[in-house]
C-alpha cells in the first residue's frame, strides 16, 4: 500500500521546472543586475543600491498581501497553482521592459524608468513566486518526502543558474547587432578620412606604420582596423583600432604597447609622482616629450590605441565613440536574451502547473480572518528566526556573486571568464543539493545547516589574499564553497515549511501563503541589501565603470568577495542554534496534525446533512 503523501517522480520534476522558471530571473538578479545598471543601463552603483532598497520597502506590504491574496484564492485548480497559469506570460513581458535601456537625454527620465520597470518587475515576480513556494506546503503533508520535494526543486534551480550564469553574457554579445570597426570609430564633428583593413600575424615586438607615419600599429591583431579621423578644429587624431576574437590578446597587445611604444619615447614629466619615476598606468593617456598624447585602453575586445595632436580631449573623444558604440549592441542583446528567458520560463511555469496538485487543505472549522492570520505568525517563533536567516543568507550570496563580474573584469582583466567560473561553481552546487536528502537521514536539517554554512564562511576569506595569477588557488576555492553551499537553499525552504506545519499546530490556523509571502520577502529583503551594499561600497571605494581601476577600489571589490559575506555566513551559522523545529519535533507535529485532520472529517460525516 501506498503511503500517504508520497509523491510520484513526474510530480517531483514538475514542481521543480516551477523554480526552474523563477531562476532566469532570480539568477540574473543575483550576478548580473548591478553590472547592468552601472555599466549598460548608465546609472550610478549607489543609484542602483538605493533603488533596490527602495523596492524592498514596497515589497514589505506587497508580499503579505500576496500572500493572504494566495490563500484565500478558490479554483478548481486549488489556491496556488492558477498564478502559475496566469501570470507568466505578464512576468515575461514585463522582464523585457526591466533590461531595456531607454535613450534618454535626460538622467532624471533614465532614472524614474529604472525605478518603475524595476519594482514592476519584483511585483510580477512576487506575484507568481509567492504561489509557487507555499504549493511545496501543500503538495504534501509528509516532512521527510518534503525534504526530497525541496532537493528537486533546488537541483532545477541550479541548472537554470548553471545555464544563467554561465551564458547569459555570452549570449548577450551573441544576440546583440554586431557593429563594423567603422561605426565603432565613429565620432561626432569628425570625418574619416582613411580607413584600410588589417590583418596581421606577426610578434608583439613589430609595429607597423602606414604612409607618412601617420599611424603606429602593433602587431599580432586579427580583423583589426585603423582609420585617421580629423576632428573638431581641424585638429587631427590618429586613432588605432585592433579587434580581436580572444579579449586576453588584447590585454597582451596593451602591456606590449606599454613596453614597445610608449616605452621608446621620452615622457615629459607632468606631475610629482612622474618626476619621481613612477610610470603612467595603463590605459590612461600619457604626454609624450613631442607635445602629442598617447593612450591605450581595452573596450570589450577591443585595443583602442591614440596618438593625438595636440589635444588629450579629442583622443579621450575616440575612446569615449568606441566605447558608446560597444555598449550599444549589449543593450539590444539584454531585451533579447530576456525575451527568450522569458519564453523558456511561460512553458516551465505552465508545465509545473500542469504536472502538480495540492494535497493539504486548511481544517474545516478555519474561517478567513485577516487579523487571525497575521496573529498566527507573529506566535511562530520559529518563524522570526528563518526570517532574519534569509535575509543574512541571500545577502551574503549576493554580495559575492554581484561582485565576481567586476573581479573577474577589473582584478584579473578577464571578464568573460566569469561564465566559465560560474559553470565549475554551479555544478558543485548541484553536487551539494543532489547529496542533501541522503545527508538528511544521518544528521539532522538545522545541524547540516549550520555545519555547511560555518564552514563556507571560513573558505571564502582567502580570496582577498589571493593574487590575480593564482588560477588554481581562485577555481579551487570556488568549487569548495559551491560545494558547501549546495544544500543550504533546499534546506532552507524545507524548514520553511517545516515552520507552516508548526504554525498550524500551535494555533490551529494554517496560513501557507503568509508564512511563504514572509520568507520570499525576506530572501529579496536580503537581495536588496546585498544589492545595495554592493552599490554604496563600490561607489565608496571609487569605482568607476568602464574604466581602469585605482588599487582602492579594487580592494573594495576583493573584500565584496571574501571578508564581507563571510562575516554574514557566520552569523547565519550561529543563528541557526536558536531554531529548535527538530526531526523528532516535526515528526510528533505531522502525527498530532494528522489526528486533528481525522477528527474534523470524523465530525463532518458525522453531521446531519
């Protein structure tokens, strides 16, 4: 005979394609939101901070009345599953519209769009999500097979995040309309005079030069181009432009530059530290003894090489059009690649949907009282704790992943190889969910908890000593605190729902979408945190995006990922000692509910009809 609450493998995939679904947009929030806002989308990191602060405050009342919303929805479908029907279509919509970057002369316009497309966003996905996690209440009555259902759902979850994370920026390269190097020099007021192709596959020791020696072009670049620009004034600007397919070439071809060009001229010292021998970092323009400007930068692929004569604004004029035209393409590639997120996650909603039902129905004696509910709540005491977890736990997550784009782009100077980081990071991950219910029947979910996130914090406080080179160091890092951190999420939601059961039997209420509105907000409440301390400290230790990085704030950028969400790991590790929902507790909790549950039929067939 079968037992009661036991679900079918077809259920368990269903339910997980639901947060399968939620990821593509949970995970771009969490690793790429704040690269977008700052270095696409043109807003400031404490802008971006402040807004997401913001939202959160709206979503205080939002998700609790989403949540009483929820439950006291009546279908034929049940109480959760029909937003799952009818609101992924909206959250697809409204996803396109949240990475859509308006052309706005005016910042105050960019940034009220921003706030609005961003909260709606949040509303939408609040919406649908809040259903989602409390039907993992409902689908089941049993703890333990609860505890497989949440292991289901997470391991679909993270390979939507293993997919996210690691081709979402190459897929926005990819999607985005691909501009010829002569838009990319295009600059207002100029013309172009001359304009050759280039290929070349010498060393890094040969530069070329054209006729007259108007231009110096260093060697080993593939489809590169240059082109003589006259600009404003009748000032000229020799501008070299080298594309190149791998972005570590044209890191090496800018030392090379460094070494070779700028080197074999005599610098005319303009300041204390110049006089003193330091050199010019690079990337940055430099006068030569002749009286012309030279400079050197990375865009993208990109090797933006300038010789100016004689004025620093009409070559830092080039950069800025080379620039502008690379960020161009991106923002297209955003609105597309969230249009397709957006369709893979319509039909995984509509297929969780589909394959789910629910099970656990509020006692029948439970009439619908605002008042009652929120009382039942606020005598969880279990609750408070998984509350105030949630928000330390996704603040520390988001701390380190938000930050790792800008490591991988401005500490290691390479940028696309943060997908690749993600891909080895998120595949722990999975390693660590998949071995979670076996985990489960030795040791308790509180202890394994605890043990997995204390021991995370102490992994990731080596990243700020670490140096650039050490690749193996870096990745193998990565892979143990992925590994660590795996099974905390399932576990997490399993004792969330472990605190409804509890809930419905201190007070005899069962409030699923109230008890699951209060953690999905406090899961964004630690987003937005997350978020905004990774705005306010990166704009306090001198960021600036799209540009060559000053040893501060790339110490800003290592303790984002390292000492910071290390201290909140901790914290949350010692929180979990106050939570006493027990295996042994929650078994005598599912029994004495059962009973009750048995009693209130026994009662209703009793009655006169």
């Amino acid at each position: 005979m079968k037992k009661i609450g036991i679900l079918s493998l077809r259920e368990k995939i269903g339910f997980a394609l639901g947060d399968s679904a939620s990821n593509f947009y949970w995970k771009v929030h969490e690793f790429f939101i704040l690269i977008f806002y700052t270095d696409i989308f043109g807003i400031s990191p404490a802008q971006a901070g402040t807004m997401f602060v913001v939202a959160r405050l709206w979503d205080g009342i939002n998700d609790p009345v989403m949540g009483m919303i929820s439950d006291r929805t009546n279908s034929r479908w049940g109480r959760f599953r029909p937003y799952l029907l009818w609101l992924a279509i909206p959250l697809s919509v409204v996803g396109v519209f949240a990475f859509t970057t308006p052309d706005f002369s005016d910042g105050g316009n960019k940034l009220a769009y921003a706030y609005a497309t961003y909260i709606l966003l949040w509303m939408t996905y609040t919406a649908i999500n809040i259903p989602y996690s409390a039907l993992m209440g409902v689908i089941t009555p049993d703890t333990q097979e609860r505890v497989q259902l949440s292991s289901f759902r997470f391991t679909g979850a993270f390979i939507v995040s293993l997919l996210v994370s690691t081709y979402t920026l190459d897929l926005v390269n990819a999607l985005g309309p691909h501009p010829e190097v002569e838009q990319l020099l295009e600059v207002e007021g100029s013309t172009r005079t001359q304009f050759k192709p280039f290929t070349d596959k010498d060393g890094f020791d040969s530069i070329h030069s054209t006729s007259g020696d108007n231009l110096l072009l260093l060697g080993e670049g593939t489809n590169g181009a240059f082109a003589q620009l006259n600009g404003a004034d009748d000032k000229q600007i020799k501008a070299v432009l080298v594309a190149y397919d791998e972005p570590e070439n044209a890191a090496k071809s800018l030392k090379a530059i460094d070494q070779t060009v700028l080197g074999r001229h005599q610098k005319e010292p303009s300041d204390a530290s110049e006089k003193d021998g330091d050199e010019a970092p690079p990337g940055e323009l430099t006068q030569l003894a002749s009286g012309t400007w030279s400079g050197a930068t990375i865009v993208d692929n990109y090797l933006i090489f300038i010789l100016a004569s004689p004025a620093k604004e009409a070559a830092e004029q080039v950069i800025a059009a080379v620039r502008n035209n690379c960020i161009a393409p991106k923002k297209v590639g955003w609105q597309r690649v969230m249009g397709l997120y957006g369709v893979f996650a319509i039909i995984l909603f509509w297929i969780c949907f589909a394959q789910t039902r629910e099970r656990v129905k509020p006692s029948a004696k439970q009439q619908s009282n605002i008042a009652a509910d929120w009382g039942s709540l606020l005598k969880n005491g279990p609750w408070f704790w998984m509350f105030f977890l949630g928000i330390c736990v996704i603040t520390a997550f988001v701390l380190r992943g938000a930050t790792l784009p800008f490591y991988f782009q401005y500490y290691l100077n390479d940028g696309p190889a943060v997908g690749g980081f993600f891909f080895q990071g998120g595949l722990a991950s999975l390693a660590g969910i998949v071995s979670m219910p076996y985990l489960t029947r030795f040791i308790s979910k509180h202890r394994l908890y605890m043990i997995c996130m204390g021991s995370a914090a102490i992994a990731q406080i080596p990243y700020y000593f670490i140096a650039p080179e050490s690749t193996v160091a870096i990745y193998s890092l990565n892979i143990l605190i992925c590994l660590l951190l795996g099974p905390t999420a399932p576990l997490m939601f399993a004792m969330y729902t472990d605190v409804a059961d509890y809930g419905e039997w201190k007070t005899g209420r069962r409030c699923t979408g109230l008890v699951m509105a209060a953690a999905m907000l406090a899961l964004k409440v630690g987003g937005s945190v997350g978020g905004g301390l990774n705005g306010w400290i990166l704009e306090s230790f001198g960021y600036v995006a799209n540009q060559p990085q000053t040893g501060t704030s790339i110490t800003g950028i290592k303790l984002l990922i390292s000492v910071f969400p290390a201290g909140i790991c901790l914290l949350a590790a010692c929180m979990v000692l106050f939570y006493k929902l027990d295996d042994k507790f929650m078994r005598q909790i599912e029994a004495d509910l059962k009973e009750r549950k048995g009693d209130d039929l026994s009662e209703k067939s009793a009655s006169p009809a």
